[in-house]
C-alpha cells in the first residue's frame, strides 16, 4: 500500500512541471520529435511504392537463371524476350539487382545490398560505441568511433553510387527503365536517393560533431549529449534502410 | 532528477558494450536470416513470405530502437509519445494499399 | 503576491538595461523572442489576409457581375483584367492563391504561429521556446515562403489555377493551363518552404509544452489553449511530412519526366505524352492524409482560444474541462482516418468510402461535446461581452451552422449530388473560415493589450464584430441554396447555364455582402494598428484572467517575469469559486491547504455548487424531454 503512494506521488511529481517528464533534454526530445516526423516523410514515399506496386501484376517466376550462374551479356534483353521483364509487371529484384563490383557476369541477387546493409548497421555500432563512451568522457575514444561512423557512412554512399551507376549504365532513368514499368526506377532513385541524401546529411553532421569532439568542444561543456543527438538521427537513417531493403530488394 | 538519472548508470560500461554486440550480432543474424529465407525461396511467391520478411524488419527496427536508440532505458512516456503517433501510419499504409489493389482491379 | 510591485519596478530597470543590448535589427527583424515572433507572424498573416481576402472580393464581383466591365480591373490586374473584364484563366489563378493563402498563411501560420508562439511560453511558465533560434528560422521560414507565394503572381502565366488542392494532372503537366507552369512551380516551392517552418515551430511547440512546463502546471492543469496548441503542433507535424513526400513526387512529375500520378486516362487526354502507370487519386490520398489534420490544424487552435475566452468572460469554469481535453484528443485521432471524405467522387474504392464515412460521422462526437460544453459554460454565467468574447460566441455559432451541414457532407451518397458544389463552399467557409477568422479575432482582442501593452478601441470592436458577423452569414448562407440546387464552386461564369440564371441576384447579395465584410475589416485594421501606439495603456490583468501571462509585468521583457518563475497550484478555471471574495483565482496563488507544495490539488471543489436549481425541477426538464423524444418518435413510426 505505502509502496502505491510513493508510485504514485513518484508519477504527479513526474507530469508536476518543473522538469521534464521524460528526463531528457528538450534538445534530445525535439531530435525524437523530428525523427518521427521524417518518418512520416518516408512512410509517404514506401506507402506510394506499396500503391503504385499493387497496381501491377506480379511477375512470374524465375526458372532460367539461377543464383551464381554466369549472365549472358545480353541478360537484359534475354529476360524481356521471357518476358520477365516487361511493362505490364512489377520485375523480379532478384533479376534487376544482382552486380557485385569486379564480380562482372555473376547472377549475384542480394549479394551487394547485404553487403550495404552490414556496412550500415556496422557504422550504427560504432556510433553507439562513440555515445556509450561519451557518457564516460572519453575524448579520444568517442573521436575515433566517430571517425569510424564517418567512414562507414562515406562507404556506403560509394556504394549506392556504384549501385545507381550499375542502374543506369543498363538504362534505367526516371523516365523509362528496361526491366519493367517506368515507376519501377523511378520510386528506387526516388526512395534511395532520399534515403541517400539522409545519409549524406548524416555523414555531414558526423562530420561537424566530429571536428567539435577533436576541439574539445564538448569537454569544456562537461558533457556529450550532441552525440546523442546525431546518433539517434544516424540510427534514424539505419532504421529506414531496413525497411528500404525488405521492401525494394528483398518483396 | 535524483531517481531518474538514467538507468543506464546502474550498469558498468563493459555490459552496456556487451550490449551493443550483442544487439549488432542479433542484427547481423536476422539479416543473415533474411538473405538465407530468400535464397530458400526463391521461386516461391506469396502473401506469407512477404509478411516473413516485413516481420522480420520489425523485429530489426525494434532492436535498433530499443537498443541503439536508447529507448529501451528512457521512460515509457518516451515511447509512448513516439510510437503511438507512428501507428498512424499503419492506417495510411492499411487504407492506400486497398485504394492501390482496387486500381489493379479496375485497370 | 505582496512582492509584485518590486518586481515591476525591477522589471522597468531590466527592460532598461536590456535596450543597450539590443539594437534594432536584433529586436524587430531577427529576435529570438517568442513574443516578438508572435507578433512578427501576427502582422504577416493579417497582410497575407488582406491579400486574399481582396482577392476574393475581385472573384465575388465577377461572379456577381459577370457581364459589366470593372474599367478598375484593368488598371490593377494589368492584361488580366482586359478591358474590365476578368480573366478565366486569373480567375481560377484568384480563388487558388486565395484558399493557400487562407488555410495555410492566415489560417495555420498566422493563428497558430502567432498564438502558439506567443502564448505557450507565457501560458506554461517557460522563460522562451525551448530553441529559441528555431522559432526565429521557423518566422523567416514562413516569411520567405510568403514571398515566393507573393512573387508567383507575377510570372508568366499566373500563379498556380489547379485549386488549393493542387490536384494533378493540372498540377503535373506544366502545360496543362497557364498556372500550372512557372506559377506551379514557385507555389511548390513556397510550400516546401512552409512545410519546412511549420515543422521547425512544431517540434518547438510539442518540445517546450512537454519539456518546459513551471513547476506545479501538470498537465491537467493547462489552460485548454495550450492543450490545442499542443495538440495542433502535433496534428501538423504528423501530417506536413506526408504533404512533403506527395509534393516531391509531384515536382518529380512536373520536371523530371516521372509519372507518379499520370495514368493512360491523362495521356490520352493531354494527347501526345507516353507516361503511365501512376494514378491521380494517389496524389490526393497523399494530400489528403495532411488535407484532413490540416483542417483541425486551423480550427483547434481557435476553439482553444475561445474555450479561455468564453470561460474568461462568463467568469465561470470552463464547463466539462476533461472532456474537452478528451474530445480535442478524439477529434485530432479521428481527423487521421477521415480524410477520404473528400474523395468519394474519385472512383475511389467504394468500401474504402464507407471506413472514411464511418470516422467522418463519428467526428460529430467530440465536436458535439465541444459545443455543448461552450453553451454549458456560458449559461448562467456573469458575461461580459467584450468584443473577444463576442468573436468567441460567434465562433461557437458558425461552428455549429457550419459544422451541421458536415453531416450532410459526410455521407458517401449524398456527397454525389453535392460534391464540388456551392453547398462544400458554404459548409468549410462557415465551419473552417469564418470559425477560425472568428477565433483568431478573439484571439487578437483578447491578447492585444500581452502583446503591444494598450488596449483595442471597444466601440471599434463591436462595430467590426456586428459588421464582419452579418456579413460572414449573408456571404455563406445563401450558398447553401446554390449548392443544393446543383451550382458547381470553381466556376468563371454561372450565367453560362440558363437554369443556374436563377442565382444571380442572390450571387450579388452575396457580393454586396463580402464588400460589406471588407470594408469591416477596415475598421479592424486602422483599430489595430491606431492602437498600438495611441492605445489606451493597458492594466497588467485587463480581463482579470486566471493564466500565468497576466502575471507577467506589461512591459516585454527577454525571460517574460522578472526574478523567478510563478509556482502554479491550481487549474486556471477557478472563476466564481464559492467562497472565495474575488471572482477569479489565478493560477500561482496558493491555496491555505496545500501547505506550499504546488504538486497538492487543493482540497476546495473546484466547480462551484449549483444549488439555484433544485433536484425536483431537473426531473421535471428530464421528463419533458423524454415526452418530447416520444413524440418525435411516435411521429415518425
């Protein structure tokens, strides 16, 4: 009973005003707030990939090429002429996304974006690393995590960029693709390049967070809750391309 | 301020680190799992291996989070505020996906 | 409060001190001060108003006059108004420009911007913002985007025609009609802008209501103003980035050759264009999503002011004060999954038209509840009719006129014969425009003497509010007849068909009307900016209101009170309370037993009793009623 009271007077002090109920700061709360926003910005552009989806016929099933097989070089055109690609359907991921660099004529589908995807959650952990040592005020470690972050961010950029080269080289543009409806490469620019220009923008924050840790910005502060605040905005951009990669290469 | 300081303080550096592995080796895992799913069934197309692979995500997303993001040691207000308002979304996704099957079948 | 007087003197010398600190630039144009901000959004969005609102003054007169040439026309709208005569294409360039700068300039940046940004900090006990520099980026946010706006009016072609709702094809193809070319371009533009501003003040409005609050303000002892901003700020956040999301597609279809939303029909139409595989009503599902909230952006703001204002001047408590938290909390839930009610005439998926027409109707609820609990806190009050609680009455009026033809709306089948009629016109100018306008006037009259430190002329207040009330109706009443009988909104000339020839007097009723309305809103502008320098010096409590803003001293003053922030221990409706000799309590004067400690309710009853009216007279109302619903009923079986 005595122990319900004290809850209780616990949770009235909590709501009471006077601090924040949370116990976060208002910075940390209003980069949650912005990220809940923008992940309804994102949740936008997918919902429009689902509608524009489930507007076409799925395609059939892939009984030609198998995975690590060697590709034709007219492997485009061999599938239209299978009519695994066409206009009239949604294209198989596994038919349009299976490069890997210097592995050219390899049916590789998934190989590199799963390469993508472990860079990404491998440069949310160092970001994590370089919060948990903040809270210890290690200097030197947060920057070295930092700079591993950065690194990770700036390899999978290249990445994407060798991805959308690879893209485009075969033809593909926002207006027109030879895989199948020209939505198909339009919402995959559209929906990775938003998430690219994200991640971009990551690697930019990073970057100044960065370059303030080095100054010692944040050890005169005392604290390092601005690299709180650009992990959560860098797990942010993690958390999108899970959903980015099950819905465009793996559904 | 006094009882709130964060939980996180209630455990040594060492196993909020051992923490983190251990959630990067869950991701990796679940990945690993997705792309074994995917090579597994390849030429079998339905409803429920999408779900799988969508169930999957979820999980994922909640691991990262709850772990990455910290939001598993914050207050439960927190995740209120936060993830009540993004099951909106599921009504949008919910409502267009029908307008989007409807289209198909007008077309 | 012994120690207020040495506080105000105190206040005067910090305000002293603060003027060698600040210059110009840093005091009017780039302050980071919340009330100055407010103010910066409040006079821009009165001259966004008077923009648009001459705007629909020029439309008014050539639907009423449709053949008579206006020689004015032609020395203001240039070669669109060739020889007095308006042109079509700059008439659907006009209501277009009028509607976005209506709902999101006026409506949702001038109400919220200036009422949010002025009263959050003021009504919670918060010395500013929580970021204080995102507040100002969020004003110049919005004042660029006010500019671009402004400066589509003058490309070539016109600024965007295809409606405030931008739908495609119109807004796709920049070739479709003039506007949809540079004009569309720059009206997306200046929306990104504004998405980009509203989103920086809301993060700031949620942070600071949740994170800021004074020691004592729970939150169930927030004024219901900033439980809607709290609210709208929420609503808007949630919704503006799916609106960013459908605008990028679009620009994407307009300039990169995509084909989001263009399907086979549009094609064929436009003739010669090979782009398909989207669809039109995508777009609109995706305006739609932020289109609904938005309406709610624009109106709880104005029901929050009027439920202060209403309380303020029948000094009673707010009537139902969870209730109206719950039903602010149902409307901003239910305004999420109702936004198809707009689209039932799109072909949309028939079942889909009866989830939206479900959560459509059952909005009437919480709407319902809000009305009844104005009309409840008003009856028997002690009511001063100052002209902020006139605009606040009128508001609860409009609401209910126009929020009753809602229900007719709501109906997936009868929105067949209405859809796109002057009867849509009436029922969103009445419950949207004119509820908020209503609202955002109260606002004003009731804040001016927080925000400039003198007071309105009263006289001039009640002119304005008889003139613009008369004349909101005489304006949007009668179009309920047009609509029913079948006459489309968005139409150049409706003398074109012989059987809508009918209307034409009542089209320049109308207009005659809307010119009264304007020249009304003359009297409010020379009495708003007369006054803030010839004012009459304003008292520290004019309204002898409860909220912790008039217990800050008259003059401004970067961090609001001086020395330290006001504890709260009360609720802020603590008006009449029985047995107290002053009809109002504010909310940081202690009560005897709470011993000090802001976190105790106080033990007195917080409604005061009703004892005028005996138990054995409300049974006898109950059984009238019941008689009554008996007699409906046996009437209609």
């Amino acid at each position: 009973m005595a122990n319900t009271t004290t809850l209780e007077a616990e949770k009235k002090l909590t709501w009471g005003g006077g601090k924040s109920p949370f116990t976060v700061s208002y910075g940390k709360l209003m980069m949650w707030i912005f990220l809940l926003s923008d992940a309804f910005s994102f949740s936008s552009l997918l919902v429009t990939y689902g509608f524009i989806r489930f507007t076409f016929p799925a395609s059939g099933a892939n009984e030609i090429v198998k995975p690590l097989s060697h590709t034709a070089e007219n492997f485009v055109e061999a599938m239209r002429e299978a009519h695994l690609f066409s206009p009239e359907h949604w294209p198989l991921p596994e038919l349009v996304f299976n490069h890997f660099p210097f592995l050219h004529g390899l049916h590789l589908p998934l190989f590199f974006v799963s390469l993508m995807t472990f860079v990404l959650i491998f440069s949310s952990v160092t970001m994590v690393l370089a919060v948990e040592a903040g809270h210890r005020n290690a200097k030197k470690e947060v920057a070295f995590y930092m700079l591993l972050t950065i690194f990770g961010g700036i390899a999978f950029l290249s990445c994407q960029a060798w991805e959308w080269t690879q893209f485009i080289t075969e033809g593909a543009s926002l207006h027109g693709n030879p895989f199948g409806p020209t939505a198909f490469a339009a919402l995959f620019f559209i929906v990775t390049g938003f998430h690219g220009f994200h991640v971009l923008s990551g690697v930019v924050l990073n970057f100044i967070i960065y370059v303030n840790v080095l100054d010692g910005t944040y050890e005169r502060r005392g604290h390092y809750e601005m690299v709180e605040k650009v992990g959560l905005y860098w797990h942010f951009v993690d958390l999108v391309w899970v959903f980015v990669f099950t819905f465009f290469y793996l559904i | 301020m006094e009882h709130t300081e964060h939980l996180e303080h209630t455990e040594s550096p060492a196993d909020i680190k051992k923490q983190i592995w251990r959630t990067f080796w869950i991701l990796s895992f679940l990945t690993v799992i997705d792309i074994v799913l995917y090579f597994a069934l390849l030429s079998y197309h339905s409803m429920w291996k999408n779900t799988l692979f969508i169930l999957l995500g979820v999980v994922k997303a909640f691991y990262i989070v709850a772990v990455f993001m910290h939001m598993k040691f914050e207050r439960k207000a927190l995740a209120g505020i936060i993830i009540l308002p993004f099951m909106l979304v599921l009504i949008l996704i919910w409502l267009v996906l029908i307008e989007g099957g409807y289209t198909f079948d007008l077309r | 409060m012994s120690n207020t007087h040495d506080n105000h003197d105190a206040s005067g010398h910090h305000e002293e001190h603060a003027h060698h600190e600040e210059n110009f630039v840093s005091k009017y144009i780039f302050s980071m001060d919340h009330k100055m901000i407010a103010k910066q959004f409040l006079i821009t969005g009165i001259i966004m108003g008077t923009i648009g609102m001459l705007m629909s003054l020029v439309f008014r007169l050539q639907l009423a006059y449709p053949d008579t040439k206006f020689a004015f026309f032609e020395s203001i709208l240039g070669h669109w108004g060739k020889d007095g005569k308006l042109d079509p294409n700059f008439y659907l360039a006009l209501i277009t420009i009028h509607g976005t700068i209506m709902v999101f300039y006026v409506l949702t940046a001038g109400l919220s911007g200036t009422f949010s940004n002025l009263l959050i900090p003021l009504q919670v006990g918060a010395r500013d913002m929580a970021s204080p520099f995102m507040n100002m980026l969020s004003y110049w946010f919005f004042f660029i985007s006010s500019i671009v706006l402004l400066c589509s009016l003058f490309v070539e072609g016109g600024p965007a025609s295809a409606g405030w709702t931008v739908y495609p094809p119109l807004s796709a193809l920049p070739k479709a009609i003039p506007g949809s070319g540079a004009g569309m371009t720059l009206w997306l533009v200046a929306m990104v802008l504004f998405i980009v501003s509203a989103l920086l003040g809301g993060i700031n409005y949620i942070t600071t209501v949740l994170n800021m609050r004074t020691k004592g303000m729970k939150m169930t002892r927030m004024p219901l103003t900033i439980w809607a901003f709290l609210i709208t700020a929420v609503l808007g956040l949630l919704s503006f980035p799916v609106l960013l999301g459908g605008s990028l597609l679009l620009v994407f279809d307009r300039s990169f050759g995509t084909s989001f939303y263009l399907n086979e029909i549009v094609a064929e139409l436009a003739g010669g264009i090979e782009r398909t595989g989207g669809s039109p009503v995508l777009f609109q599902h995706l305006f739609w999503f932020l289109g609904h909230p938005e309406v709610y952006i624009i109106l709880l703001p104005a029901l929050g002011i009027t439920s202060e204002v209403i309380a303020t001047n029948s000094r009673k408590p707010i009537f139902g004060y969870r209730a109206m938290i719950i039903s602010i909390l149902a409307i901003a839930f239910l305004s999420f999954i109702v936004w198809g009610h707009h689209m039932f005439m799109t072909g949309m998926n028939p079942f889909l038209g009866s989830v939206f027409m479900l959560g459509t109707l059952i909005i009437a609820v919480p709407s319902a509840v809000k009305t009844f609990n104005y009309l409840a806190t008003l009856w028997k009050g002690n009511i001063k009719l100052t002209p902020a609680m006139l605009f606040a009455i009128g508001l609860v009026s409009f609401f209910i006129s126009g929020g009753l033809t809602g229900i007719y709306l709501g109906n997936a089948a009868l929105d067949i014969n209405l859809h796109d009629t002057y009867f849509v016109v009436a029922h969103f100018h009445l419950v949207m425009g004119s509820a908020a306008i209503f609202g955002m006037m109260s606002g004003i009259y009731h804040w001016y003497p927080k925000m400039f430190g003198t007071m309105m002329s009263k006289s001039l207040g009640y002119i304005h509010f008889w003139l613009t009330f008369i004349s909101a109706y005489c304006v949007f009443f009668p179009m309920h007849f047009m609509g029913l009988a079948g006459v489309p909104r968005r139409y150049y000339a409706n003398t074109a068909y012989d059987q809508f020839n009918v209307f034409i007097d009542m089209n320049q009723f109308i207009t005659i009307a809307a010119i009264l309305g304007g020249i009304a809103q003359l009297v409010f502008l020379f009495n708003f900016f007369y006054s803030i320098r010839n004012g009459k010096r304003s008292p520290k409590n004019p309204w002898e209101s409860n909220t912790l803003e008039w217990t800050a001293p008259v003059e401004h003053l970067h961090g609001n009170w001086p020395g330290e922030i006001p504890h709260v221990y009360r609720w802020p409706y603590d008006y009449s309370k029985p047995g107290e000799e002053s009809d109002f309590i504010p909310q940081n004067i202690p009560d005897e037993s709470q011993n000090g400690d802001p976190m105790v309710e106080p033990k007195a009853p917080a409604v005061p009793h009703h004892t005028e009216a005996p138990p054995m007279q409300a049974q006898v109302k109950e059984v009238v009623m019941f008689a009554g619903l008996k007699r409906l009923f046996g009437f209609a079986g």
